[in-house]
C-alpha cells in the first residue's frame, strides 16, 4: 500500500524523487535540510545525494571549494549513511582511461561507499566506460549512472534508441539537459524510472560549446595546476553562459533551466526522478533555494505556513549544527 501524500509536498508533482546537488561540498547544507524538514513536517525530502570532492576522476566540480581531507570525505559519507541518503558519486570524467582506475582516492571512496551503504543505492554516475568497468568488476554493489558527459560526447543527444542502449547498460540514465524538452522523443522511452532529468541547469538552452566545456573540466582535474586553453576561454567568454543579461532576457539563448509547466509535462508523461544541481553555485544556497521550491507546496490564499517554515529552516542554517 502506497504511503499517503503528505500535505506539505508540491501537488504538481507529489510522487517526484529528487537527486540534489552537494554531496563533499555542502554537506552540513544538506544535513541541516534534511534534520530540520524530517523533524518539522515529517517528510524525509532528501534521499539521495551526488557530488565529489576534487580528485582525478571529478568533472563539473573542478572547484578549491570541493577539496577535501580524508577525515571529511569519511564523515559525510557516514552522515548520509545513518540518516539513509542515498549517494551518487560524480565520477564523471570521460577523459579517464584503464591506467587512471587505480587512483587510491577514487577506490577508497568506491570502497567506502560500497560499504557504508544501508540503502543500497549508492552509485558511481560515469561517462568513461574504463571506469564503468572497473566499478563493475571490483564494486558490484554499487549501481552505475549513465553521466550527461557520456551522452554529449558520445553525441547521442536525441536520440531514443541510444538512450535505450544506455538504459541496457546503466542502472539510470542522465537525460542531456538539451533533451529535457524534446517531449516528443521522451515519450518513446520506455520503463521512464530508469531515466533522470536536470531541472535547474543555469546553463543557455542548445549550448554551443558544451562539449568543449566538459573536456575543458576533465582535462583540468587531471592536471589541476598546470592545465591552459586559451581556446576555450576564449569560446566561453563569446557564448554569453556566464552573461545573466543573456540568460533571463535572449529569447535565442535563455536560461536551460526548466519552467513549472515544462517539469509538470515531464511528471505527466510519467518520469519520477529529478536532479537538481548547484555545482557552479559558489556555496549551498541556491541548490537549496530551488529545493524549496520544487519540493514544497506553495501556501494557499490566506495562509503563510509554508514561507514562515522556510523562512524558519533558512535562519537555521546560520546557527544549527546538525545532529551527528
């Protein structure tokens, strides 16, 4: 028998799984998040988390801000392990090859995770298949998500078939942002639980330079100190992505971020699982923020519970630890 819908859950979209951004970076963030609605409402929001601390096999989160000592790395993992968050780690770099797989940070945390993992829905979200292997081989536990580097490297961007061979493979597939809105083709996946859409990507619809965005990441976590391309600098300055004027005001280029009527189209046509990304947001707020508004309703004429519950987790951040 199905759980009753909580009155506090968003009616758009009451049965949505959201995957939120943070994990390594804004742990105490997310902690205090999932403490403070678990306590006040009930509901347990947050069940499930990705990230990765800066390392070799990182891509997206190329950040001083996502370095970490071993010490936290174990503590986190631990945090999300005893309240039973879910953790996708974001090992997302397409350039790793088979000599990269022995790396004695990314199999410590593969190990860790596979370990500390109540759920048992701990995941490596890949998009080199060396490391697709190496997980399968040696951390059979851990499940494997398909990265939206893979899909746009690999040019699949579109295309239903290729996400149904994905799909073969990989225990969840990640939607290219650029097919988030092309209904007509996602309507002809099928088993849509599979499958994971980016619903805050504040990033320019049908990015012109995404490809060479995700190598430049990936070739910079390989080579953290040293690594230049002016080329690409120089593309990213002219695309207008880090420009707010081109984002919320170019018909042509606006924000690939999707609106409440584009995700409620995607809840009807059946698909459940929704990330939400923070990794280009400098500290925890804004992955926050579109949580509360994704996942809570909004308060009806005449009341204000819920911007006064938000208003009271908000402050908490600010004076709360969580709760070890």
């Amino acid at each position: 028998m199905a759980s009753p819908i909580s009155s506090f859950v968003n009616p758009l979209w009451p049965d949505a799984f959201w995957d939120v951004s943070g994990a390594f970076v804004n742990d105490r963030e997310l902690l205090l998040f999932h403490d403070f609605f678990l306590q006040t409402t009930g509901i347990k929001i947050l069940k499930l988390v990705h990230g990765s601390p800066l390392f070799l096999w990182n891509s997206g989160r190329v950040l001083p801000r996502a370095a970490c000592t071993a010490e936290q790395m174990r503590d986190a993992g631990l945090a999300y392990a005893r309240r039973g968050i879910a953790v996708d780690l974001t090992f997302t770099n397409h350039l790793l090859k088979e000599e990269h797989v022995s790396d004695p940070t990314g199999n410590a945390l593969l190990n860790f995770f596979e370990r500390q993992n109540p759920t048992g829905n701990n995941a490596v979200i890949c998009a080199s298949d060396a490391l697709f292997e190496h997980v399968g081989k040696n951390y059979p536990k851990l499940k494997r998500v398909s990265s939206i580097l893979k899909v746009t490297v690999e040019n699949g961007r579109g295309n239903a078939d290729y996400y149904r061979k994905l799909a073969e493979r990989f225990d969840k597939v990640m939607v290219h942002p650029d097919d988030s809105t092309n209904f007509e083709m996602l309507a002809q996946l099928e088993d849509k639980d599979r499958y994971e859409i980016l619903v805050n990507e504040y990033c320019i619809r049908g990015c012109k330079i995404r490809p060479w965005h995700y190598k430049y990441l990936s070739s910079l976590a390989m080579n953290y100190f040293g690594h230049v391309d002016q080329k690409f600098d120089e593309r990213w300055k002219n695309n207008g992505c880090s420009d707010l004027n081109v984002l919320v005001g170019d018909p042509e280029r606006n924000c690939a971020a999707l609106t409440q009527d584009e995700i409620k189209r995607l809840y009807d046509l059946g698909f459940r699982k929704f990330k939400v990304q923070g990794r280009g947001m400098l500290n925890g707020a804004g992955v926050l923020y579109d949580l509360l508004r994704l996942a809570l309703r909004e308060d009806a004429p005449g009341e204000n519970y819920i911007q006064r519950l938000k208003l009271q987790f908000l402050e908490a951040t600010s004076t709360l630890t969580p709760a070890v």
